[in-house]
C-alpha cells in the first residue's frame, strides 16, 4: 500500500514547462491563494504527444470544413452558370476560373453574387 500515494503523486505531477494558472510561480502556495484552480489547468497533465494529436485533428476538422466550404461554393457557381444567370467562357465548363471569383463574385443583371466571403487559409 505504500506505492499507491507515490503513484498518485506522480500522476498528478506537473511538469517543469508547463504553466498552470492555478499554480503561479510568484511564491505563492496553491493553498493559500483565493482564487479557485483554473479550466485550462488539468489536474493530471496529458503526455506532450497527447496533445500534438489533438493540434493535428483540430486542424485536419478545419481544413476538412475549409474544403467543404470551397467544393460548396464552386458548385453554387456551377450551377448558376448551367442556370444561364452569367456567361463563361466556353472551355471552362461553366467552372469558376480561379478562388478569387468565388470571393469577388460575378454580376448577375447589375448585382454582385458572391458565392465565397473568403479564401481559407491553411492553418
């Protein structure tokens, strides 16, 4: 029974990189500051690699939102074009030239439509 409060001193042991706002290092001791510990310190650290994957995955969801957000506006264009409502030129197929049409937009009888409000970025 002795190793139990060792492993568990150990889990919740912070690493000497990370900040914890809960925990400032002005010489302050956790128990006798007022404020109660913050969300965005855990009170079992992830493993670094933990954390790179999550980096990863949350910009892997927002490249795959950034390309469905382009494939839907050159659809739209697309299909306003097979609808007649602008004119392309004929080897295009009625795509879009380039991303920067989607954002400028085309007129439309003496209105612009814009299928885009910006180019995403590659974050």
């Amino acid at each position: 029974m002795s190793n139990a409060p060792d492993k568990l001193a150990a889990a919740r042991r912070i690493s000497p990189g990370e900040r914890c706002l809960a925990f400032p290092r002005s010489g302050v001791s956790p128990l006798s500051s007022s404020s109660s510990p913050s969300p965005s310190c855990p009170s079992s650290p992830q493993p670094p690699s933990h954390r790179r994957f999550q980096v990863k995955r949350q910009n892997e969801r927002q490249l795959h939102y950034d390309l469905w957000q382009m494939r839907d506006a050159i659809d739209k264009y697309k299909d306003a074009a097979d609808k007649g409502a602008f004119q392309t030129k004929v080897d295009s197929q009625n795509y879009p030239p380039d991303l920067e049409t989607l954002v400028t937009g085309v007129d439309v009888q003496g209105k612009k439509l814009k299928f885009l409000r910006k180019i995403p970025i590659d974050p």
